[in-house]
DNA sequence: CGACAGTTTGATGTGTTTCAATGGCCGTGG
DNA sequence: CCACGGCCATTGAAACACATCAAACTGTCG
C-alpha cells in the first residue's frame, strides 16, 4: 500500500445492523452429532461428555454481510463457527482495512485476554456459530484442563498462521501473494470439496485484496496472468480451478514470475 | 516489498554455529530472585513455588548473532527470555527474511504444537534465558493448570501483537511504519528505562526494514525525515529521543505526512 | 592507519497504485 | 419481457512512491 489512502469498500449497508439474532430453540441436531467436532475446541471431550458444554453453548446465525463483533467492545462472549465464513479485520482511521483472516468452520474466535475483542469479524456469506460466554468458558477450563489445552493448541496454530501471513505481506510480490492465498484456502477447504482443485471462492477480489495488502486491481490482474499462463481456470469469478498445482507451488514461492 | 529481490544481509557469520552452549551450573540468582518473574509464565507461581520450575529448567547464554534455533527445527525446547533481546524470522528461499517479532526479557518463545519451530530465533545482542524441555512443560501444564493458563493469556496477547502487525505491513505507509515502530517498541522498553522517550535500539536498520516490510534505505530515510520535522533526535544511529510524542503518535495513526 | 560494517544521502527506475472506463451479472420494476 | 441501476470484476493509461543502484560518511576494531 502507500501512496494515496482509499476508503474501504466493505458493505457499508452492513454495518449498524443488531449485532446479532439468537435462535436458541433453534438446535435441530446436539453437539453429539455435530459433524465437525473433531475440529473444534469439542474435540478434548468425548461425545457422551458434550453435555457439559453443550448446556453453555447457544446457537447463532448471521446473514451476508453481518457484524458479529467490533474492534474494542467488550469481549463477553466467544464463538465455534460451524457454518459459512468470518472475515476478521482491523481499521485504520481512514478506513483502510486489513483482513487479519478468514475464519472457516472449526475456527474459534473472540477469546481475548484483556476483555475487549482485538479485531472486528463479519459474515462474508451466511454463518452458523455457538456462542459461549466468556466467564462460562473460564469455569469450563478449571473444570475441564483439555479444553484449555485444545484451546492452547488452536492459538498456537493460529500464530503460525499469522506469521506465515506476516512473511507474506512484509516480502512477497503480488505475485506470490495471490498463489499463496489459493494454495492456502484449497488447503483449508479441502474437507468441503471433493476435489482439492476446485475451491469456490466465498469472498469478494476486494476482500482478497484486504487480506492480501493489495489493491482490487492488483488482485483481478494477477488473477488474470494466472488464468492467461494456464495455471488456473476461472469458469466464473468466484469459481477458481488450479489446473497446475505444481507451477502455482513454484510461483508462490518465488519461482519465474510470469 | 516487490520488484527485484535482494539477498538477506542477516549475520551469515552466525548461522551453522553450534546451537547454543549450555551453562546449566552458572545461576547465580535462583527463581526466587529473578527480577523478571512477574513478567513471564512463572508469576502463575507463588515465591515459595517457583522450586518445581526451578528444578526443570537449565540456564542458557547466546553472544551476539548466534543462532537459538531454527524454523523447522524439532521443537524440543522452549524458552524464556531473561536478558537481551531476540529476532524471530522467516526466510523465503531465495534469502528474503521478514522479522516476525523481536523478543524482549519475559517473552516466552519456541512453544509448537507441531513439534517443529515455526520461525527462526537468533540474538540481536548478548541473551540469557531459561530453557525448559518440551515435555517437562507438559507434565507442569498437568500438574500446575496455573501455567497453562498463563502460557495461553501470553498467546493470546502475541496474537493480538501479531494482528496489529499484520495491519501495519499491508495497510500502514512507511512513515507510519516506523512511526509505530518506535511507540510500540517505546511502550514495551518502558521497564528498562527511566525516560520512556529515550530509547536505545538494540537492532540494525536492516532489522528494522525486515520487521518493517522496507528496504534499509527507505527506514533510514524516514528517521531523517522524522528528525528534521523535529519530531525525535538521533543522538547516535541506535539511540532515538522522542521529542515530539503526540506528533510522533499523529503520524503513526495516519496524520498528515511529514 | 586501513578495513569493514552500518548508516545516510542522492539519482534513477519501475511495479503497483491511482484514475478512468467498460463489461457482466442480477434483482427490480415499468 | 426487457430496461434500468447497482455492484463487482476486469482492463487500460498514467502517476508516483518505494525499490534499486551507487557513493559518501561514520564509528569501531585490529
């Protein structure tokens, strides 16, 4: 970035919506059968001891473009996603945005240690999440040491995430960045799709380009070399096929620009 | 970063040193003494406990450059810092290095849940620190849940240090760059000196460009700028007085350019 | 004193941003 | 059904901020 500061496109419209709906009737399937429990935090338990989190636990739902939490608030509850995407970001003043993450199903967030969320998360696409009160899950890590061990576990796995990410938006060329980013996501989707090399795409090129420390342009044109180089396909643009996932390996890390 | 790339300059002298060298019958203070105890994972003890670490951990010194290990090492220990400070980085193949964080003394480092180190750790100056095996920790984590929720309350504040990072290196102009550098790093000297504006940089420019996502040039660059706006004062190259904090702290957030 | 490493400053180049315009898709409404 | 408007993605042209290349300067150490 540099130069000449842009507003942030994210969906303004979004935005000053109620923070959030609780549907806690709502919760057709218990925890027992929730498929991706082995992902989650859940998976210190075994399943006939879900109950003691299952009873903590409310379900909630957001739509496309939904706030969860801002940068700064109180930092009361923390979230299981289940369903859909989270993008995660900071602001600057100006409104310049950087997309921390996207949180994919699994994915913990809202813990903080000093009671006030560090980021702001939104629905990309529609979400399904568990809620948890902050204080509820503190009684549940005294009572329960593997849940915090679980827990430790994620944020270190979070943390090399963020210094992966740090590596690429200090030194890679846009280049590199826009392959990382898609080697990085079918990697992360792949329990979704059945083939590793068609990822549907659940967030915009502005997005990517927040995420990325790029401009949309940037994105959409590296998009397109990509596509020109036949490496990738892309049948529509949120559609991507890798069609050589070897050269895209070699162009993320640095290998012949093209 | 982009365009041509250029070959990390880091101290190729201090690579393929041996690992470290261990002093485990130098400690002259015990635990009980340490003057830094408040600031690290062992404050979850009580001065009368700090026996079952105690017991656990060797002592260990690095000179100037030498390397604590390695990313992709087997993550067989982990470490405390007691004195000095710590580079922590990441190499692409072709030598570009992005600085993910320095280490200063209560900074806990080289935890993994993969058994391997996810960054690279080398001495900026002279270090002293506290080695604990991977497994002991565990067996104290079990043992003393204390620890493990104080290892996480520490993981949970480096990824929020990490988020702020990632915001600065994709969305930040260089100004603002070393603008917030300097105030952050200010902010976590504070206990070593009496005048929070007088600060004394323990890293090269080249550290500071690699951390910053820069090239030497344009960090030196800016500090001249921002000692001609009168806003610090460069006695020597590593010895920085904030004069002007509140402008310092305007153009960190984006203020108008200098 | 000379060698060296780190820092600073200057001149030049260029890749990404910025500015601008077009095209595609979709939901809405005449 | 088609026209319209909005949003997103794409593409082109131009500007410019930072990288690159180059050289001078500083302090330190042998």
């Amino acid at each position: 970035m540099g130069y000449e500061r842009r507003e942030a496109t994210g969906d303004s419209t979004s935005l000053h919506l109620p923070l959030y709906k609780t549907e806690p009737a709502l919760r057709p399937n218990g925890c027992a059968q929730c498929e991706i429990r082995h992902l989650t935090i859940c998976s210190a338990f075994e399943s006939n001891q879900v109950g003691h989190i299952e009873q903590l636990m409310n379900r909630r739902e957001l739509s496309e473009g939904q706030s969860l939490f801002e940068e700064e608030g109180d930092a009361q509850y923390a979230y299981n996603l289940i369903e859909g995407t989270i993008r995660l970001y900071k602001l600057l003043p100006d409104g310049r945005r950087q997309i921390t993450g996207f949180a994919l199903p699994g994915d913990f967030l809202g813990l903080s240690s000093h009671g006030h969320y560090a980021y702001s998360a939104e629905a990309v696409s529609g979400a399904v999440l568990c809620r948890f009160k902050g204080a509820d899950l503190q009684r549940l890590f005294r009572n329960f040491p593997m849940i915090e061990h679980r827990v430790l576990s994620m944020a270190n796995d979070e943390l090399a995430a963020a210094q992966d990410q740090m590596l690429l938006l200090g030194r890679k060329t846009p280049m590199e960045k826009v392959s990382s980013f898609l080697l990085t996501l079918s990697a992360r989707l792949v329990r979704n799709t059945r083939n590793h090399d068609e990822l549907t795409l659940p967030m915009t090129r502005n997005d990517i380009a927040d995420f990325l420390g790029l401009t949309v342009e940037t994105v959409s044109r590296t998009f397109s070399k990509l596509r020109s180089a036949g490496i990738i396909a892309l049948p529509t643009p949120d559609h991507v096929r890798i069609s050589d996932r070897p050269r895209l390996m070699a162009v993320a890390s640095g290998g012949p620009a093209i």
